[in-house]
C-alpha cells in the first residue's frame, strides 16, 4: 500500500509539475543505510549490552527475588495475616505474568531504548537531507526502499554522506545494492 502511495504521488507530482511547468528533480536516498553508516549508530551494540546489564537484569532479578519474598509469605500461613495473604494472593499472579513473559517484556524495553537512541541520529540525517535537498535543487525526495527502479544518478546517500562528514564503505563484491 505504501509502494503505492509513493507511486501515484510520484505520478501525481509529475503530472502537475508539468502542467505547471516547473522544474521537478526527483532524488531518492536510504535512510536506513545512512543512519546504519553513521558513527554513532556503531555504539549501539555497545549501550544496549550496557542497557541490559545495568537496567534489565537488575529488574529481572528484583522480579524474580519479590516472588520468592511474597511466594513464601503467601505459603506460610500460620505467621501471616489473612489480610496479607489476601494482598499477596493479588499480586503474585502479576509477578508470574512477568516472569513467564519475560522476553516479550526485554524485547519492547529493548525496541523502545533503541528507538530512543536512535532519533537523534535519524533527526541528523533528516536534516541534512533537508539541507542537501535545497542545495542541490531536489523538488522530492523519496525513501529509497519505496521504489521498485529508480536511476543511479538520483541516490542523495553519497550527497547527504558529504554533507554530514561520514565516509561510505565500499560495497562488497557480488553483493546488488
């Protein structure tokens, strides 16, 4: 759906600029690889290891340790309350949940932390986009991924790569971009 979304407004867009003949120039870029190439993306790895040690274990072990502590209370009911044991009996099941689900709950933190480190990064690269776009007279630029052929002339990646500094690795051989 998307695909074609970006077909009709690309037709869409060129019928009205010739209609109005203005001058279009069309650039397409990957951002993904771009943000992929920039040299804060390759401290990723290392501060979602840092997230997981200080942040997610931490609370995985907490979880696991409250369980126990309120398991055992819950169990021993000659010393504890009903009344307590009635509160007890309320939240362990929610600890159970936790725990059983652990690694769907690991995976959104860990989705959600990535995303957070790596707005400021697409912020960049969108920005510079922007920039380059103005400066070399880009009317539209489209996601690289949206297109099925688009000429080799009008890939920005190499453009916006200048721009923000950053060096493009050589593509490895045998391999199609």
């Amino acid at each position: 759906m998307k695909r074609l979304f970006t077909i009709v407004s690309v037709a869409v867009g060129l019928l009205i600029a010739g209609n109005a003949g203005a001058q279009l120039k069309i650039g397409y870029i990957s951002v993904d690889q771009m943000v992929g190439i920039m040299p804060e993306t390759a401290r990723l790895d290392s501060l979602m290891d840092r997230y997981q040690a200080d942040s997610l274990n931490p609370q995985y072990a907490y979880i696991v340790a409250e369980y126990q502590r309120k398991d055992s209370l819950f169990r021993d009911s000659v010393k504890t309350p009903a009344s307590v044991r009635k509160v007890l009996a309320e939240e362990l099941p929610g600890l159970i949940y936790q725990i059983q689900n652990w690694q769907a709950i690991v995976q959104q933190a860990s989705e959600n932390k990535q995303n957070e480190i790596l707005a400021p990064i697409y912020r960049k690269v969108y920005d510079a986009i922007k920039l380059v776009a103005k400066e070399k007279g880009y009317t539209h630029v489209y996601n690289k991924e949206a297109f099925l052929v688009a000429p080799e002339g009008d890939d920005m990646l190499l453009l916006v790569a200048q721009k923000l500094k950053v060096s493009v690795p050589k593509p490895k051989a045998g391999l199609g971009n």
